[in-house]
C-alpha cells in the first residue's frame, strides 16, 4: 500500500510538472487556453497517496506496538 500511495505522489508532481511545460496562452478570441485539468488531478492525486501512506504508517506502528 506504501508502494502505491507513493506511485500517486509521484503522478500527481508529474501531473504538476506537465501543466508547467505545456504552460497557457490567449487565443484570438481573448479565451485563455490552458490545461487546468492536470492541477485539480495533481492535487487529488497527491491528496490519494499522502493518505495512502498516512494509512501505511499508522498501521505499520501499530501492529509493532
């Protein structure tokens, strides 16, 4: 499960780092162009995996303890 939440963080910043490359632009019509999708995926992403291994953690302490 750690393996997991970590693969989502790892998604979720190239999520982040896609949306700078591709970067916006106004078209001819004064319509900003832009691919807002991969900050809101980013960030659910992100929000998935750090509760991901939240939950691996707290698990792993607890069933040593």
């Amino acid at each position: 499960m750690m393996r997991l939440g970590l693969i989502l963080m790892i998604l979720a910043a190239a999520c982040w780092v896609a949306f700078g490359l591709i970067g916006s632009e106004v078209d001819e019509n004064g319509v900003l162009q832009e691919p807002f999708f991969l900050l809101g995926g980013g960030w659910l992403l992100m929000l998935a995996g750090a509760g991901l291994v939240l939950f691996a953690l707290v698990t792993r302490f607890f069933r040593r303890g």
